[in-house]
C-alpha cells in the first residue's frame, strides 16, 4: 500500500520522511493511517 507520511520515522532500517510516499505493507500502513502518522495515496488507475 502506498502512503504519504506525516511525521519522519524509521522502518526497516530505512528513514521514511515527511511529505514523501512510501510503499509499505497493507496491514502497518492501515495503522498508520489510524494513528495519523501517514495518508493513504491515491493510486491513479492508467487504464483510463
């Protein structure tokens, strides 16, 4: 899932800043989301 963090953090030993999107897995994405730490993108579909 592809999100667009709020706040900077670490995750898997790679430093995710805020205002940049970031793919990340399903299920800690939806927490974040909760928590408000990051904003589910969007995604565009191309076949339109």
């Amino acid at each position: 899932m592809k999100v667009k963090m709020n706040v900077q953090t670490a995750y898997h030993g790679d430093l995710l800043r805020a205002g940049k999107e970031y793919e990340i897995d399903e299920e800690t994405a939806k927490r974040w989301i909760a928590s408000k730490l990051a904003e589910e993108v969007q995604e565009i579909s191309e076949d339109e």
